[in-house]
C-alpha cells in the first residue's frame, strides 16, 4: 500500500508517517511538506533511510510539482494533514490560512481526481463546530460555526472534499480530531509551550481565566483512528475522533506542571485571545460504531511521555525555537 502524506514533517503528520511504517505490512511512504516554521525534518530521522519511505520538498499550493509527485508515487491513499493549524497564526495573517488550507486542498483534490487513489484522507479539527455549550457533544450532523480564520478555512476545506466526493465519486473521508498532544509538537501549541516554559523557567501564560475546555487525544491514538478509517470506513463520511478526557486548560497545565516538578506558581494570566472558543465537544460514537476504534491512551500517561520526551530533548526545542533545525534538511537534502 502506498500512502502518500502532505504535511509529513509535521507534528501529526510525522507521527502518523513513523506509525505506518512501523506498523503497516509493505507500506510505502511519500511525506511531502514545504517545510514552513512547523515542519521539521528531524521528526522523521527515524524513517529516513529506508527503503520504502522517502520525502519530498513541496509545498501544496504548488499544482505542478504536486502533479509530479501523483504522478511519480501513484498512491493507493492519501492522507492530508498539510495546514497552517495555528489560530493565534491564522488571526494575525489569515490570508495564509485561506491560500495552504482551503486552496492548497483543492490542489490536492484537483491531483486526486486525475490519479484516482483508492482514499483521500482529508483530516480536519473539531475547531469547525465552533463553541459548544455543555452539556451537548458535536456529532458528526452538527453544525459548523468556525471562530477563526484558521478553522473558517479548514470548514471550508471540509466542504469542499466532501463535493469532490459528491460530484466525482472521489472516495473521501473526513476526520475531526480534539487536541492532540504528544512527542515532536512545535512549542507554540499549549501542552509544548507549558512544558518547555516551565523546565526554563519562563512564566506559563494562561489566557483569560483559563477554563477553556478542550478534549485531549494522544497522537498516536488519532493516527490509529485515521487507519481504522482508511481500512473500515466509508467514503463519503465524517468520522469525529476524540479522546473522551476534556479538561479546562487550567487543569491541564496544572496536571503537566505536576509531571514535570514545577510549580504553579509559573502560572501567569494574560488576556485572552479575540473570539477564543469556551468549550470544544466531540462524540466518537460514528467511528468507534463503525471500526472498532477507540483511545488506547490515558492522558496523565500520555502527558507522562510526552513531558519525559520533551525533558530528554531540550536540544530539540532549542533549535526548533532558534530555527537551526532548518540547516538539518539543507545537510541532509541539500536543493532536492
């Protein structure tokens, strides 16, 4: 089976990339990725190498070399994480957002079309239901009420997969994760940016009062449901993927500063974010019904690993920080 990865040297896309070749009997891997400030090359040591993964330079707004890439690979299943996923990022530059998540998508589905891979995996975020009010959880019929420009763009990406698979019978399925947190995340996002703050020192910033509720999926156990989707899921479909443990942030900051000995008293409010959502709320009923998938992870676990992970490679966040993680893909790949 050949899988073919946009976003591959991303957090989740990294992940899922090292998952299937690990897992995955004679899986062939193609990672592409435009290696913006987010994808790094290092998450994907482990698989470079060998015989049947290799990683290509392409940035997805980019219709003739994503054309090549279809055309040299021919993938049996696509998997698109490739996104700018970051809402304070996509406030402060929306037109960014709009160009790689909602155009970029349509590149892809444009390559698909003529390729005919046998899934397109387009995976999207519980961001599109917009704030729920407890005690409700979003389904899969519920209705999108994006926030921000960040998922603004991803519902409209959503929406136009799911067309291409009404219009021209392209077999897509649409995944919406809860936060995922884990190894190799870009510290920006909340769980990386607490941890790395607090073995610094630096004050943990906790915007407004801090009891945003967010649901909490480990990385793996949401690349474990997007496999569960490509071999038992139907075209056509949404497929919600939750970890069943939702937190306010207060708590999960707390919780981690726990894990890694430090005291809450790094903990610093600030104002908060314009149109932050309050509670994010996802039911997994469809997928777990449907293939047999569920969490495997607990989150005090996960937060476990992912705490010791990041204390094992300061050096990692040092150069993801500084940038310099960039010259390992001109030393190893030079112009290619």
């Amino acid at each position: 089976m050949r899988y073919l990865v946009t976003g591959g040297a991303g957090f989740i896309g990294s992940a899922f990339v090292r998952l299937t070749l690990d897992t995955v009997d004679a899986a062939e891997v193609l990672a592409l990725d435009a290696l913006t400030y987010a994808g790094n090359l290092e998450n994907l040591a482990a698989a470079a190498g060998r015989p049947n993964y290799r990683f290509e330079r392409v940035d997805i707004r980019d219709g003739a070399a994503v054309r090549a890439g279809f055309e040299r690979f021919r993938p049996d299943v696509v998997v698109h994480f490739a996104a700018e996923s970051h809402v304070d990022r996509s406030i402060l530059s929306p037109e960014e957002a709009m160009a790689t998540n909602f155009m970029g998508t349509g590149v892809l589905l444009e390559a698909a079309r003529e390729f005919r891979p046998r899934r397109f995996m387009h995976i999207s975020t519980d961001e599109v239901y917009g704030s729920i009010e407890p005690p409700a959880e979003a389904d899969e019929s519920y209705p999108l009420i994006a926030s921000s420009p960040y998922s603004a763009s991803k519902a409209g990406a959503d929406l136009l997969a799911l067309a291409y698979y009404a219009t021209f019978g392209l077999p897509v399925i649409v995944t919406r994760a809860s936060n995922n947190y884990g190894p190799y995340q870009f510290p920006e996002k909340l769980i990386p940016l607490m941890i790395s703050n607090a073995f610094d020192g630096k004050p943990l910033p906790i915007y407004g009062d801090g009891r945003q509720v967010r649901d909490w999926l480990f990385v793996d156990d949401h690349c474990r449901a997007i496999h569960a989707a490509i071999d038992r899921g139907r075209a056509g479909q949404i497929y919600n993927v939750g970890g069943n443990c939702a937190l306010p942030n207060l708590e999960v900051v707390k919780r981690l500063l726990r894990a890694a000995g430090k005291p809450e008293s790094l903990m610093t409010a600030v104002a908060d974010r314009p149109g932050h959502d309050r509670r994010y709320a996802l039911s997994s009923a469809k997928i777990e019904a449907e293939t047999g998938w569920k969490p495997q992870v607990d989150f005090d676990d996960g937060l476990a690993v992912t705490v010791a992970w990041y204390r094992n490679n300061r050096a990692w966040i040092d150069r993801v920080r500084s940038g310099e993680y960039r010259s390992y893909y001109e030393k190893n790949y030079g112009n290619r």
